[in-house]
C-alpha cells in the first residue's frame, strides 16, 4: 500500500512566503509614490488659488494704486510663498504681428510664485492689464 501525503511541501510554503511579501513591497511602493504625487499636487492646487487672488487683486486694485515690479513673502495654507510681479510695456513679439502695439493701451504683468514644500517649486502667468494713466486717490 502507497501513503500519500496531504500536506505542503516546506519548498511550496517558502514559495508563497517570498511571492507574498514581494507583492507587499511593490504595493507599499506604489502606495508610498501615490501619497508623494497626491501631496504635489495638493502644493500646486494651493499655488494656483494663491497666484489667481494674487492677480484678482491687482486687477481689482489697479485703478486705486500705481501697480509696480515688486517681491513679497506671504504665508498662505501653512507655506511660504515668495511672490514676484513684474510689469512690463508691451513689446512686438508678444502679440504677434496681426496688431499694431501703439493702438493697444495695454501692459504685460508677469506673476511668479515660488515655494519650498516637498523640494523646490515654481510656477509663473503672465497676463495683460490695461494702462491707467490717472491715479485716483
């Protein structure tokens, strides 16, 4: 009579062991890499929403006061935020030569933003705004 044997062999349970805790390192990678990415992103969203009040502010507050080249640090959402704005005159290359630049009573603002959270960020827009000749006051 021939005994068979209804068990593992220990190879096969070694076997399994390594597949299984391969497959829990590459997950916790990829659950790591996610949160990493997840977390950027939230800097940049954070970013934007500083940058778009930013320029509605200078829009809103352009006729009250000469807006000038300037460089802040404000805080916003728990991160230091260096902020640039740059007025410039409206140049040739900017539009292109579809329009003559004399005709247009307009300036290039160019808005910078930089940050230190998660590594070394930065993102920059640029818009036009119309020149105001007479402050009020």
């Amino acid at each position: 009579m021939i005994k068979q044997n209804k068990g593992f062999l220990l190879l096969e349970v070694l076997l399994t062991v390594v597949l299984v805790s391969t497959s829990v390192v590459y997950i916790n990678h990829a659950f790591s890499s996610s949160l990493k990415a997840m977390s950027l992103t939230n800097s940049y969203c954070e970013a934007l929403i500083f940058l778009d009040d930013k320029v509605f502010d200078i829009e809103l507050n352009m006729y009250l006061s000469e807006i000038s080249s300037s460089s802040k640090e404000e805080n916003f959402s728990n991160t230091l935020f260096l902020w640039d704005q740059e007025v410039m005159p409206l140049e040739s290359t900017d539009l292109g030569d579809e329009y003559d630049i004399d005709d247009l009573d307009i300036e290039r603002l160019s808005c910078s933003l930089s940050w230190e959270k998660n590594g070394s960020n930065g993102i920059e827009l640029s818009t036009y705004i119309p020149i105001v000749e007479n402050v009020s006051e």
